[in-house]
C-alpha cells in the first residue's frame, strides 16, 4: 500500500514537471532559454504519453489527466506547425516539380547522389553549405541529368547551388542582412516559380538587435512584395515549432511541407520546405544517408489547379 502511495506521488510530481517544462517553451520571455528548450519539445510529449499510460495503470487520476491534457495541448501545436491537410493532394496537369533538399554538412562524400539520380522523378535538387571543394565533386557527376544549374559557391557556410533538369528563367544572389540567399526562377515557358535557397548559420531572434536578425527581416519584406508560387528551401537552425518559425510562417502565410516527424531515428530537423498558397505539396520524405543519417527531404510541389496559367512578375 505504501509504494502505490509513493507511486502515485511519484506519477503526479513528474506529470506536473513535464506539464511546466512544456509550458516554459512557450511562455518563458528569455529567449535563450526557449532556444535551449525546443529541440526537445518532442521528448516531453513522448514523456508525458508514457507517464499518462502509466498513471492510468496505476490508478494515478490526477497524475493521467494532467499528462494526457498537456499531451493533447502539444499535439494540437504541434500539428498547426506542420502541414495542416489530412490528405496529401493529387497530381494535376499543372506545373510542377519534385525537389530534394540536402545539407551537405551531413554527408561524407557523394555516394549521396546515387539514390538521387535512381529516383527519375526528381528534377531538382538543392544542395547547401556549398563549397568549391564539393562543386569539384558533384559538377561532373550532375552536369548530364541536371544541365541547368544556378550556384552561390561560398568558403563559408551559405554557399548553396540548385541543379535542375527544368530550365532557369532567372537566377540571383540576394542579400539578406549581410547573408546572400541563392534566387532561382524556373520556367516550363507557360508558367514559373521561384525557389530560394536560404541558410542561417546561427540561431537567432526575429526581433533581437543581433545583425543576423536583418536577414529574417530582409527575407519577410521580400517575400511580402514577391511572394506568388514561391518555395523556400531553408536551413534556419530552428525546430519548425519554435516560436521564431511560427511567426515567419504565419506572418507570410507560407505553409510547411512536412506533416510529421519520428523522433526516435532522427533529431529534430531544421531545414525546411515552405511555400506559399498558391502553391501544394503532393509529396514529402525525409531523405536518408546510410540508412540512419538524415541529410534533408524531397518534397512535391504543383501550382494548384485554378492558379496555372500566369507567371511571376
């Protein structure tokens, strides 16, 4: 009697924990502590789930319903973060095009390519953290089935190049704060859309005075002007629920591609497709090396139906 009675104590002082560990994340006004915090956001939920489970078996009432109503609270969040459709959107006949992002901070060489150049479907690949070193390398393995490309080879760490077998209607570096930003605009000759390729090194408050916080404000007023058929293929080094993303998506109105994430094989990603409404995603994937290292995603995009037909100005 005396260790269910420390069980249950037990179960609702870890229940409460993990309820204001969630809650900090959210409400807590120090952001350095939020940034800290996100990245296991996942973790907790999983926690709570376990102590909820376990509070039920153990007759803990008070301990189960506080966990599973926070549980139900974050994955409420959670979903609002990610793609919102309940289900993925069929191919049309309109424009449109498969794309896969890939970090290459997180492969080793360019075997990474050859599942890549297999899947046939893919006609445009994104590649960041691109280097001279690794233009040498994957320029001649790519040039033949991808002949179109746009690059911003960089020493550091924003360099960033596309390779597409659909034809580049325009490409230019934009500046973002003091960050340069890859812009690429594809055209099938009737309809185009424009891909940006952005990588944020450090993490960062939209809102701080920290000189890389002109990049996110540089991205939101250029967006705002040019946003129509736009995808931004990005390494914000923020988790996609974090405060900081919500507030760039949601101001923009831009949309996630990624509908769900499994933490248990991969850590948290921050690298994301977005893309306005004028645009869907058909298809999402994470996109694997060695069969455990999570180097990016493929993503389907496709103008929607009633907008085909116009182009970008």
């Amino acid at each position: 009697m005396l260790n269910k009675q420390i069980l249950v104590k037990t179960l609702l002082i870890i229940s409460i924990l993990l309820s204001l560990l969630s809650l900090s994340i959210f409400i807590l006004p120090f952001f350095f502590i939020q940034l800290h915090l996100e990245d296991y956001l996942i973790y907790i939920l999983f926690a709570l789930l376990i102590t909820g489970l376990t509070s039920y078996f153990a007759d803990s009432k008070k301990a189960m319903y506080i966990a599973f109503i926070f549980s139900t609270f974050m994955t409420l969040y959670l979903k609002t973060t990610t793609n919102e459709d309940f289900k993925l959107p069929k191919r049309n006949n309109a424009f449109g095009l498969k794309i896969t992002e890939i970090n290459l901070n997180t492969v080793e060489d360019i075997l990474f390519l050859n599942p890549i150049i297999r899947d046939t479907s893919i006609n445009v690949i994104v590649l960041l953290h691109y280097t001279p070193d690794w233009n040498h390398l994957i320029q001649p393995v790519l040039a033949k089935q991808f002949p179109y490309q746009s690059k911003l080879i960089q020493l550091h760490q924003h360099g960033a190049a596309l390779y597409t077998k659909i034809p580049i209607l325009k490409s230019d570096t934009l500046m973002m704060g003091e960050d340069p930003v890859l812009n690429t605009v594809l055209s099938n000759h009737t309809d185009t859309l424009q891909i940006l390729s952005v990588t944020a090194t450090d993490k960062i408050n939209f809102e701080g005075n920290d000189i890389k916080s002109y990049m996110y404000k540089d991205l939101s007023n250029f967006l705002s002007m040019k946003s129509r058929r736009t995808i931004v293929a990005g390494l914000f080094n923020h988790t996609y629920w974090s405060t900081e993303i919500v507030r760039l998506k949601t101001t923009l109105q831009l949309k996630n591609s990624r509908r769900i994430i499994y933490p248990v094989i991969t850590s948290a990603p921050r690298d994301f497709f977005f893309y306005t409404n004028d645009l869907e995603c058909y298809y999402f994937n994470d996109f694997f090396f060695k069969t455990n290292i999570r180097a990016g995603s493929i993503s389907g995009f496709q103008i929607k139906q009633h907008n085909s037909g116009t182009s970008l100005n």
